[in-house]
C-alpha cells in the first residue's frame, strides 16, 4: 500500500498520487518496480507543499 511521504495518508487505488523521483541513467524497463524501489508517493495536498519548498 502506498502511504503519502509527507502526512502518512494511506493512498488507495483510485485516489491521485505524485511521485518524486530522479530519472533513471537507461530507459525504464520495468516501470512498477522502479517505481516502488525509487519513488516517493505524495498525496495531491501534500504536493503543493513541496511544490513551495522545491521551488523557493
């Protein structure tokens, strides 16, 4: 189960979800798993508060 990075809000399949995440040096091959070991999962009012510190 996904769980939001920044509130702990668990994130549930129909739900919207962000990912941060560095592009990889090759091409993704196998998009699920790269997502689980190299993803951060944030949640859609989460996002806009790193957004802001990113940013400024």
């Amino acid at each position: 189960m996904l769980v939001c990075q920044n509130c702990g809000q668990p994130l549930k399949r129909p739900d919207r979800a962000y990912f941060l995440l560095q592009v990889p040096h090759r091409t993704l091959g196998e998009i699920r798993s790269f997502l689980q070991v190299n993803a951060v999962a944030y949640c859609p009012d989460c996002v806009q508060i790193v957004q802001t510190k990113t940013f400024s």
